[in-house]
C-alpha cells in the first residue's frame, strides 16, 4: 500500500449500502468537509437536459474549450450528485480544458437499471445535438466516469455503437466495475479492502438490478462483441475488487481492435484518488486531464 494512502485508511468510514438514504447523507456530508475547489477559472452553468423525465446537468466550461466529456460520478449507482461530484469535475475541467459536463443521473434502488443509463445516454445525445450552443465540436466528445460512473460510460459505449448514436471520441474508465458475477481473482480474493468490498459490490448491484435479468448494459464485461467502440483509457487500482475486471476488458478491447490505453495504479485502491494530498493521487488525476486533453485534441 503506498504510505501516503495507508496513513489515511483508519479514518474512512465502512459503506454499509444496506440503507440508501442513510448512506447518501453520510456521503454528501463527507463530500461537503472537504474544501471546495477553487473554480474561478471556469464558467458554471447548472442546465436540465431535456427527456422523460429532465436530466440535471452542471456544465464547467474552461476558457475557450472546443471540445467535451460527459462526466458520470461514482457511488454504487445509490449515491452521488452534481455537489458531491465537483471535487472531481473542476480539475478535470481545468486539466484536460474541456466542457465537462456533469450528470445528475438517476440513483438505485429507487430507480433500477436502465433508467441512469436512459439519462446518460440522453445527455450524450443531446451533447452531440447541441454543441454549437454549446461551444463544442461534435466529434470531440468523450465519455467517462469513476467506478459505477465508469459502468456507465462504458454501457453507453455499447449502446451508441449499437443504436448508431452519436460519436464518441475516447471512453474514460477509472476503476470501472464491469461484471456482477464476481468471478475473478481480485473479486474473489479483495473481499474486505477500503471503500470497496464483497458485501458492498453485491449491494451494489443488488439494488441496481433488482430481480431483472442482466444485459451487457448493465454489466458491459457481459458483451460478446467489443468490436467497432471508441477508444479507451482504464485506469485500475491495486487493491480493488474492480481491477481484474478493468484489466480482462482492457484486454479484450484490444483484442477486438480497439486503441487501449491502461494504467495500472500500484499502492492505490478503490477510491484512493480522492484522498488527493498523496502524491500518487495528484498523478492520476493530472494523467486523467492529460489522456482526455490529448483524446480530444482538435
């Protein structure tokens, strides 16, 4: 475990994911302790995206920013806002001086898969639809997300080359949880690490599948065919349940023809990024802003 990170670890919380609300709560108050980004260099700018129902989304715009991201906060697919989720939004915005534009999506257990993926891929497509009021080409954007987040952007990969929907330039997947059925080696044998464990993977999924069968939308490790996506960027931690399953897609991407780009982050594990006074923090979130600036470079 990197030094920095371990210091850290007797003070997070257990997630207990038995209790949604509960849960959120203790999320958004530790997100509000921590100090507010300093966003003074960008314009933000709270939007709902039309759809069935209204999609609210936080649009940080970098000065002179022609190209975007859709950005899918983390949280077991049970918790996250566009207030919890400005930690991450502001220095990606101001790292890779893109539009990030941040989702509100739609939280489980009380709104079950497909209804976040619903509201992702209908930001996407009005991103695509709107990108001269936006500012934006339209064949620079790109899709990403951390953990649940990540799924996400991943699912709506699936979805927009299946349905021949928009564009997208570069799929960002940071600690990415692919695949329900807990099969590798790091699911099996990470089963009390930080943040993420056994019990709460399976809460996680739980509540965002219900009793419904599972399609490669929800669990996109599921895909028999990964041919035709957009490129990608998987970043996995050491000691995280996730980082098997991040690493086997990676591999099968490239198997498929698809341009990979993975980084496999030692010492870190689930979430770690967020304690970003570690060194090793500070590189991948600058890495982050670096692979999307180059991604979406004109």
């Amino acid at each position: 475990m990197d030094p920095e990170l371990e210091a850290f670890i007797p003070l997070l919380p257990r997630i207990d994911l038995t209790d949604p609300v509960a849960f959120r709560k203790i999320y958004a108050e530790l997100a509000g302790a921590r100090p507010a980004p300093d966003a003074a260099g960008l314009e933000v700018e709270d939007r709902t995206v039309p759809a069935d129902p209204g999609v609210p989304v936080r649009v940080y715009r970098p000065h002179q920013a022609q190209s975007a991201v859709v950005w899918l906060h983390g949280g077991a697919w049970v918790v996250g806002d566009l207030d919890t989720e400005r930690n991450w939004a502001v220095p990606i915005a101001e790292l890779s001086g893109a539009v990030v534009i941040s989702v509100d999506y739609r939280l489980a257990p009380e709104h079950r898969f497909p209804a976040a993926l619903d509201d992702v891929y209908a930001v996407l497509t009005w991103a695509h639809e709107h990108a001269a009021e936006l500012g934006i080409d339209p064949d620079r954007i790109a899709v990403g997300g951390h953990s649940a987040g990540a799924n996400l952007a991943a699912a709506v990969a699936l979805r927009a080359r299946d349905q021949q929907g928009p564009p997208i330039r570069l799929q960002v997947l940071n600690e990415v949880i692919l695949d329900d059925r807990q099969r590798t080696w790091s699911a099996r044998n990470f089963t009390d690490t930080p943040w993420n464990t056994r019990a709460v993977r399976a809460a996680a999924w739980g509540h965002y599948l219900g009793s419904q069968p599972v399609t490669p939308y929800a669990a996109p490790a599921r895909a028999d065919d990964l041919s035709g996506l957009p490129p990608a960027y998987i970043a996995t931690a050491e000691f995280d349940p996730n980082r098997d399953e991040g690493i086997e897609y990676a591999l099968r991407l490239l198997q498929a023809g698809v341009p990979v780009e993975l980084h496999q982050w030692p010492g870190t594990f689930h979430g770690s990024l967020a304690i970003q006074s570690a060194e090793v923090s500070q590189r991948q979130l600058a890495e982050l802003g670096a692979v999307l600036r180059r991604a979406l470079a004109g």
